[in-house]
C-alpha cells in the first residue's frame, strides 16, 4: 500500500502479504496527512471504505466490479490521476533487486521501497 502525493512522490509504503487481499492492508491513517482522494482499481470497490472515505470528505476516485447489481458512479478524470502511482512503481520496478524481491525480511523490503523512492524525488 502506498500513500502518494499528488505529483507522484511517495509519502508512506507499507508492504501487505502476497497472496493477500488488497484491502487486508488498508488502514486508513488516523493521523498525519489527510487523505485528500483514493485512487484504486476495482479491488478497492468495498462498501464500507467508501463510506469511511465519504465520512472523512475525501473523495473515491474507485471503479465499481464487474459484479456489482448497483453501480456507483466515479470521476474518471481524477481515476486518470492514478498513472502517477503506476509511473513510480514501474521506476521503481526497473531496480533488479525490487523486481525479483531479493530482501528476505520485509522491514528490508520497505526499506529498499523507500529508498529508491527518495532517488527517484531528488533526480
């Protein structure tokens, strides 16, 4: 999970188990930066998340599921916003040790995240 800013820098990563759900690591922070908007594919179409979002004035830029009976409505030109994540994660990415994961431990993992985010906000 990544929590970014609005022109792609990363503020906060914390890694969530592989063959876990994507909304098993989500905790939206009580404190420190307000979460201005959510960004999320269909994964993060959960009912109570949009009213945890709605309840914080933060909006839910989130496309409903395929399987979904009532659709809800998203604003695809804030949705458009999410390639500045998937623009880091990708240069992120580039790095061989991120890719194939070589860190054993996941404080490791994080660590490299970060640090490779840091190079990539100073270039």
């Amino acid at each position: 999970m990544a929590l970014v800013e609005a022109l792609g820098y990363l503020v906060r990563f914390e890694p969530v188990p592989g063959k876990a759900h994507d909304l098993a690591g989500l905790a939206l922070p009580q404190g420190g930066p307000d979460i201005g908007s959510l960004f999320g594919d269909e994964a993060f179409d959960a009912d109570w998340l949009i009213e945890k979002l709605e309840a914080r004035y933060s909006a839910a830029a989130v496309p409903s599921k395929f399987k979904r009976e009532v659709k809800r409505s998203h604003d695809r030109a804030m949705y458009a916003w999410r390639h500045q994540i998937e623009n880091l994660f990708s240069i992120i990415k580039e790095l061989r040790a991120i890719a194939t994961r070589r860190d054993r431990t996941v404080a490791g993992f994080r660590a490299i995240i970060i640090l490779a985010a840091g190079v990539i906000a100073a270039r």
